[in-house]
C-alpha cells in the first residue's frame, strides 16, 4: 500500500512532465490548506482554572526524566552535539 503514491506520482511525470506534478502538489498544498482554513471547531469550555507555567514546566520535565525512551531522546541530540564541539580545533 505504500509505493501506491509514488506509483500515481510516477505515472504524472511520466505523462505530463516534472513541471506539471509539481503544480499538481501545490494544488493539492492550496486545497488542503484551505479545508484546513474553512474547518470550524468548537472549543470546549474550561472547567479547571490554568496551571501555573512553572508547575506545569516542572510537571512537564518529571514526566521526561521518568520516560526512558523520552529520556535518550532528549539527551542524546545535545550531548552529541557538544562532543562533535570539543573535537573540533580551537581558533587561536
């Protein structure tokens, strides 16, 4: 089910060219933005009065140190980031 849209997209190249398709997609980018423009919701109503922002900041950073997966996913981008750093030569 997956290469079904590569298979569509393959077939408007193949016969109306590159520029064609790509006017397609943003068509398609129009029309979905505008569905997404015209959708009206209901926003529900607060029973709860607002959290501070610190508790829920605090609520927040619990949950992501109690979440081992959360956890390595939130600590490896930084650390790998500072490690690429230090290993590069300092300008003097």
């Amino acid at each position: 089910m997956r290469s079904i849209g590569p298979a569509i997209g393959g077939l408007i190249v193949e016969s109306a060219g590159a520029a064609f398709a790509f006017f397609f997609n943003v068509f398609c980018y129009f029309a979905l933005i505008a569905a997404l423009w015209r959708w009206k919701t209901e926003s529900a109503r607060q029973s709860l009065p607002r959290e501070a922002f610190s508790n829920a900041m605090g609520a927040g950073f619990r949950y992501v140190l109690m979440s081992p997966n959360l956890l390595a996913v939130s600590v490896s981008p930084p650390s790998s980031f500072w490690l690429c750093c230090r290993s590069l030569p300092e300008n003097r």
